[in-house]
C-alpha cells in the first residue's frame, strides 16, 4: 500500500515533472503527506482535455456515499481490479489524476516485532507521478467533495523485499493517455493499469 508520501522540491521541478505550467505556486514543503490530507493532483477537463492542477482530500469515496450509507475513505485501489469492483470502476475510466510526489514511504517489518522506514524515489528524477483517481460527491450540507486514491500494483524489484505492494507509478509518455478523458474503456484502460514499474532508489530512515 501507499500511505504517506513527500513533495518537498522546487514548484518549478514540479511543473516541469507533471507538464502543467500553472501548476499552483504557494504550496509549502510537504516533507510527510498523510491520508486524509490535501493533496496536489493532475486532471484533464472533460470538455477540453486540458490538464490542470486541484487540490483533492486523500481518501476515497465512491459515487454512492451518501450521509445515510456513510463509508470509510479508501486511500488506495489496487489497479489489478480497479475496472471490475463497483467502489472504483466509474472513476478508473473517467476520472483518473496523476499525484505529483517526490517520493513514498513504506516500512519493513523486522524479524523482531519492530519497523524500519524507507524512503523511495526515483534515481534520476526528482518528481514521480503516482497514478491516481478521484470522485466528487456531495457533503450533508450540499458542499462538493473531491476525494482521490493512489492506485498500487504488487511490489516490484527491491520493493519486493519490503512490502508486497507499491503506488503504480508512471513515466512522461503516458500521462497524455492516462489523463485523456476520452479513452475509457476496458481495453483502453487495461495496458495502462499494467505499465511495468521503474527502478526506484530506497533510503533507510
């Protein structure tokens, strides 16, 4: 799973990571970004196809939470499944975002009870975009609420000996793709959910 990530660089590195120039310009260093959190997200209009930037809660609820069928917030979707389970299929085809981050953490579990914490990035750049999907529904009040979850894949690589889940990570030459709000079905969206997963550097600490 995902549950806390960074973004901490320069907002000129991450309009240029996420290919959006106005991507907002006074949001402080996030160093720990955690569920239930504001987060930066990417989006294509549905009208335009342009790609914009929003501010989006972490923490997931579908179409059909209502105050009378409350849900809890699911921060992640697994993309293996995503298309097929009732909680995320409208939003896998038409409502997907990329989160712009720096990085993610995951613990290990150690053979004697306790955690040790990793730091994963990219080795040669410094933004990685985590694939995404969000819903808006409506708050008891009538207030629109967008939420979004980070969608995750089975750990890869040095990953593996971690955890056995990772965010899907993609790289700049599927953004366009990924965001097209134009490209929703099944065989459309299948390749993407399966993109293989880059190599990736952890930092003990």
């Amino acid at each position: 799973m995902c549950g806390r990530f960074a973004l901490a660089v320069p907002r000129r590195l991450v309009a240029e990571a996420m290919g959006v120039p106005d991507m907002p310009q006074n949001i402080p260093d996030r160093p720990e970004i955690s569920p239930g959190e504001l987060v930066e997200a990417v989006f294509a209009a549905r009208q335009t196809g342009r790609h914009m930037a929003g501010l989006f809660r972490w923490g997931f609820l579908p179409s059909f939470a209502t105050s009378e069928r409350p849900l809890r917030p699911m921060i992640n979707a697994r993309a293996e499944t995503a298309l097929d389970k009732p909680s995320f299929r409208g939003a896998i085809r038409y409502r997907r975002c990329l989160l712009p981050a720096q990085g993610f953490y995951e613990w290990r579990k150690d053979p004697g009870g306790g955690k040790t914490r990793f730091f994963v990035t990219l080795p040669e750049r410094p933004v990685m975009a985590l694939a995404g999907i969000y819903e808006r529904t409506l708050t008891p009040e009538g207030e629109a609420r967008d939420t979004v979850a980070i969608l995750t894949r089975p750990a890869a690589s040095a990953m593996a000996a971690i955890h056995d889940r990772m965010p899907l990570i993609l790289p700049p030459e599927i953004f366009r793709d990924w965001l097209d709000p134009l490209l929703t079905e099944r065989q459309d969206v299948a390749p993407l959910l399966a993109t293989p997963p880059p190599e990736l550097r952890l930092v003990e600490g």
